[in-house]
C-alpha cells in the first residue's frame, strides 16, 4: 500500500482540468474501446479503478459492487470522498467537474495521488457521458451529498441529502441504451477482474452482489498473502516443484516492486505483469528487468555451487528460456508516471524501470536461493533438463530450416496457398482434416484465401516439451506456413537479450488473419482448444496482435420449399423457425443439423463461413491474461481432477451437446 503525505490536504484546487466530453458520444469506442460486451464492461472497469487509486493511496480498505435489478451498477468505496466544494476556475463544485469535465481529476497532481491506474483523468466522465443515468453520492466532511445526470448533462443541483461519519463515494449508473445494442451484465467476467486486484492490492476486501434475479448471487475477495495467494490460484492444477513460494517484495524505492513465482513440473511458463494494478499483456521494461534477473541470478547460483554440469561434466551456461520453464510469476511494479506505447496500456516503456526492477529481483532472488539450497538444486536440475530439449528442438527447428532452403524455400506440401503476396490482404484458415480442407480448397477466394487441411489432433502444448512440439508434422507445417519462425525473445547467461535468425519474427507473418475451422462438435472442440493452447504458449504475440479467429460455421440449414436459411444457434433457430411459419403455414420446414464441416459441399462453405460479406469471426483476444492461463491450465495440463472440476462447475452453461 502506497502511504500518502499526510500534509498534503485533498481539496477541490487539487482537481486539475484540461476540457471537453461531448465527443465521447460521438465516438464513444474511441475511449471504451468497442460498443460491445468489452465496452460495456469497461464502465465497471473504470469507476472501480478510482476505487483502487484510493486504496492505493492508503484511504480505501473495501469496494462494494452491485448489480441492481433494473440493471444499473453501483460502485461504493470507503476512501476520502470525491471534493465538493467549489473548483476556483470552473466556479462549480469539483464533483459535477470530476463528472462531466474530459480530463479532470486528482489523478494530475501528485500530492494528491502518487500512483494510480486511471492516469488519463476520463474514467468517470466517460462513464457518465455514456449512461442513461447516473447518480453520485458522496459521503465527507460529515455530510451526505447527492447530484444527478443524464447522458453527462447535469439534472440537479449538488445538496445535501444527510449527515454521517463515514467518507467514500459511491456511484451508480444505468448505461444508455441508445449508445450500447445491449445491456447484459455477466457476472463472471467482472468477478474475474475483482478477484485480479484483490490479489494484487493485499488485504484489499472488494465485495460484488447480484440482485437482478430471485436468488442474489454474491462472491468476496481479500487476499492477506496477496500476489503469493494469486500464484496458488493460477497454478492450482500444476505439481509444484517446490511448494515455499518466492516473494521479492521493496516498497520504499522510487519504483516499490511485488514479486511472487514458483515452479512447476509442467513446461509452460506463466508471466503475469502489472503496471499500477493495469495488466500489461505485451510486458515492457519492467519484464525485460524480471528476465534479466531471473536468468543472471539463477547462472550465478549454480555456476557458485558448481551445480552447471552438462551430461559429461562439462561445464554449461544455461539461457533465460532454460529458467522460465515451468514458472508461475507475477510481477507488481507501482510508477508514478508511467508511460504506456499505444492506446491499450498494455506495455510499459519507462526506461529507467528495467534497471530498477533488475536490481531488486536479482538480490531477493539471489537471497531466496541461498537460504533455500534444496529448492534452488531442484530448479537448476529442472533448468538443466529444459536445456537439453532446448537443444534438440534447436537442432529440429535448424532442420525445418535447411530443409525449407533446400527445396527452395518451399511451404507445406499441403497447403494450398493464395496468389496475393501482400500478407495485409491475405488469411489462413486452419482446417480439421482432409475432406473439410478439399471443400474449403474448392470454395475460397484462391487470391487472398489460403487452407492448411490438418490430419488429426495436434500435440498438446500444454504437456510437451519444445523438441516434442517441433517433431509433430502439424506443427512444423503451421509453424512454415505462417513464416514467423519459433521460439527465441531469450536471454543469455548475462541477462542480455540474443536472437538467431529462427527466432519467431511477427513482421515475416504471411496472413493478417490466422483463422481456425473446426467441426461443431466435440472433436472440433478439443481440436480447437488444442491449437489456441499451441498458439497461446508458444506464438502469443498472434493473439495480442489480433491476428487469430475462430470460424463460425452454421449449426442448421433450415429449407422451406424453395427458401433456405442457415442459423448459428438454438436460439436463432427458433427465431428463425418462427417467422417462416407465420410466413408460410403449410409448406413443412426441414431441419439439417451440421456436425462437420464436410457435410458442406464448396458453395455452402463458403457462402456460410468463408465469404467476407457473410460470414462471421471471433476474434480471440487475451482481456484477461490471468484467467486465459488458469483455463488453458486446466483444461490441457496433466490435473485430472482440476479438469473434472471445470466441467461440473461449467455443465450447466452448456447450449450445444453432442452426444
């Protein structure tokens, strides 16, 4: 917990304004990111984070969220209370500023808040802009406030409502139907994201209640062992191979850093990094001083124990992939100010960070390694296995390689690839089996459509090794047709980072769009789930680049006499079924359910899920990294009964069954 200075007094001069809020509802996506389910659950996002910053600031120990049932949200905290009293420019109370001023907040002056997640001060307006409704009270100075708004214009004057002894802010807010196609809360995805900051903000209690059906469903979240209570969750289906988990934890430098990390007997490795309790799924300065450490502390423990032997005796140096086999990090950093590349904040580009974050993880690791000899053998023998697959994928991957530069550069024999060169232009679709792939070969746009048919289901990735993964003839054929090479952003002995000209590349991407197709059906399923834990663990840069989709392919033809009609769900289907009959009471309809993809002929393909103008993707996206890597755990890891315990908990969700 960041403590702020206690002379520093939080008043309405403190509130900085830099103008304007009418273009949010003209280009509401340009701040929430997309009109969608993301957008919407971005407003909670938002009005929570202020919550944090005042935890983070030492004034707010807990957080109610609730769900009310005309659908509006409420956000209540027990920190300092918004300001009230009159802004000296603006010559209105700092609230209704904060409200509906752009770029207004406390969040500009750091007396007032040292860090904080909500940097660019629009949180709140942006909220209020975009809501129907909305309603602030604030409860400071001994009394209650209350002011209301619609769609970010103000309704009523600020009074008092009451008087009380506690201080907090607590804002409810209903959004405008005229802005999103939807308003339809699910829970889960916003207990995701409370449950993430309980963990990252220790002893933080954040509550979230339900009252939008007959039974309120209600879950809580204080983690007391923070970031250490986030490692046991993530990896909870793993083996742990050692069970005293590392904590690096310095909160009285410039950059206070948090560190929890453990290892497992499994392969992958999960690195989760945040920046100011924001996820920075594409990392920054503060991985690369994490790596670093991580790979210079650990080669200077084993090579002062004389523990770096090679199966001869030899002496060996082991690289930063080496150590990250098998680990389950999180790393915290608070920075007061922080800068972000691009619009999302998901990458920190503070420099002087690395160096900082550097130093502490390589002392305290360094220190955990001597007090703890026996864990520290185990990790460097587990490094050690780790090199010597490394070494044969090495050899594998050159092999690809030489082999591709020997037949000229050639792709997979199977691939039917597009005539257009340009990769902007051009996709890929991966294709369960051979006879899907001959329909989408017949069917596709040949310029700028290309199909890799695969025979069977791909190795999991999840449980094999990397010279595994590289001798599997589907994955070397992805691997070669996509043209970005595998493997590499390592580390040397040193910490300083090295590459070869086999490292994986995102700028040699042959297609824009990585689409996979599989069958709507069980098969399909784990063929799917199969190749988004390859490309999840071993290309994430696909995903967070926004390159990789699911096809949709229809779940039903419906045919009534000459018209004919393909739906997508149980729930179009009935629709759908219902208008033709009010259309047409005599003719019967007939009802085709579709379990593969081969019982399509070329035309139906592509006109149901390969035309542009038709067809609909989803893209797959990593909103939140920690629950993605929980659920790839799970599901593909070696934990029977935490896979068991997946399935019972998600049963009932279930729309689609085949049995």
């Amino acid at each position: 917990m960041i403590e702020n200075q206690a002379s520093e007094k939080y008043s309405a001069e403190k509130i900085t304004v830099l103008k304007g809020l009418e273009a949010v509802r003209k280009r509401p996506a340009m701040y929430i990111g997309d009109l969608g389910k993301r957008g919407l659950h971005h407003l909670v996002y938002e009005v929570v984070d202020n919550s944090v910053d005042e935890a983070l600031a030492g004034h707010c120990t807990t957080i109610n969220v609730v769900f009310e049932k005309n659908n509006s949200v409420s956000v209540e905290d027990n920190g300092r209370g918004i300001p009230v009293d009159i802004h000296k420019t603006e010559n209105k109370p700092a609230l209704e500023v904060v409200m509906t001023v752009l770029h207004a907040g406390g969040k500009f002056d750091k007396g007032s808040y040292k860090v904080s997640g909500g940097l660019h001060g629009v949180g709140v307006s942006v909220v209020n802009a975009l809501s129907e409704k909305l309603k602030a009270e604030v409860y400071r100075d001994g009394c209650i406030y209350a002011q209301t708004y619609e769609r970010g214009d103000v309704t009523s004057e600020l009074i008092k409502t009451g008087t009380t002894m506690r201080t907090g802010t607590k804002i409810t807010f209903l959004p405008d139907h005229e802005i999103f196609n939807a308003v339809e809360w699910e829970f889960d995805i916003i207990a995701d994201r409370l449950r993430e900051l309980a963990y990252l903000n220790k002893g933080l209690e954040i509550n979230l209640r339900d009252f939008r059906k007959e039974e309120t469903r209600e879950e809580g979240f204080k983690f007391n062992g923070g970031l250490s209570d986030f490692v046991k969750y993530l990896d909870g289906a793993k083996t742990p191979l050692h069970n005293k988990i590392i904590t690096i934890n310095k909160e009285d430098g410039a950059v206070p850093v948090d560190v929890a990390m453990r290892y497992g007997e499994n392969y992958s490795d999960s690195i989760l990094t945040f920046v100011n309790n924001i996820n920075t799924i594409e990392g920054g300065t503060h991985l690369s001083g994490f790596r670093s450490a991580l790979t210079r502390g650990m080669n200077s423990y084993g090579n002062k124990n004389k523990l770096l032997k090679g199966s001869k005796g030899e002496k060996i140096t082991l690289s930063g992939e080496d150590f990250r086999e098998g680990l389950t990090a999180i790393l915290s950093i608070k920075v007061a100010e922080p800068q972000f590349e691009g619009q999302t904040k998901t990458k920190l580009g503070n420099g002087d960070v690395k160096g900082i974050v550097d130093a502490v993880v390589y002392e305290g690791l360094s220190d955990f390694l001597e007090q703890n000899p026996s864990v520290a053998k185990r990790i460097i023998n587990k490094a050690l296995l780790a090199h010597r697959s490394r070494e044969a994928a090495r050899k594998a991957r050159d092999l690809i390689r030489r082999k591709s530069a020997l037949e000229g550069g050639s792709l997979p024999g199977k691939l039917a690839d597009c005539s257009n060169k340009d990769p902007l232009m051009c996709e890929i679709y991966l294709v369960e089996g051979d006879s899907a792939g001959g329909s989408a070969k017949q069917g596709r746009d040949r310029r700028f459509q290309a199909i890799l048919p695969l025979r069977g289901k791909v190795i999991n990735a999840e449980k094999a090794r990397i010279d595994k993964l590289l001798s599997n003839n589907e994955i070397q054929s992805i691997i070669t047709a996509l043209g970005t090479g595998f493997g590499g952003d390592d580390e040397d002995e040193n910490g300083e980072k090295k590459k070869n000209t086999a490292d994986f590349d995102i700028k040699k991407l042959r297609y824009n769009k990585v689409i996979i197709m599989t069958d709507a059906d069980v098969d399909g399923s784990h063929i799917r789930t199969l190749l988004l834990t390859f490309l999840y663990r071993k290309m994430p840069q696909l995903i967070t680049g926004g390159n990789v989709y699911i096809a949709q392919p229809p779940l039903y033809r419906l045919k009534q006499g000459k018209k004919e009609v393909y739906t997508y769900s149980d729930n179009e289907q009935a629709i759908v079924i219902e208008r033709m009959k009010k259309e047409n009471k005599t003719t019967k309809i007939d009802i085709q359910r579709y379990k593969g993809l081969g019982e399509m002929n070329p035309e139906q393909l592509w006109s149901t899920t390969m035309d542009p103008e038709k067809r609909t993707l989803q893209l797959v996206t990593i909103n939140d990294a920690a629950e993605a890597t929980k659920t790839f755990t799970d599901l593909m890891g070696s934990d029977v009964e935490a896979r068991r315990t997946f399935i019972e908990t998600n049963a009932k969700f279930v729309v689609n069954l085949d049995i």
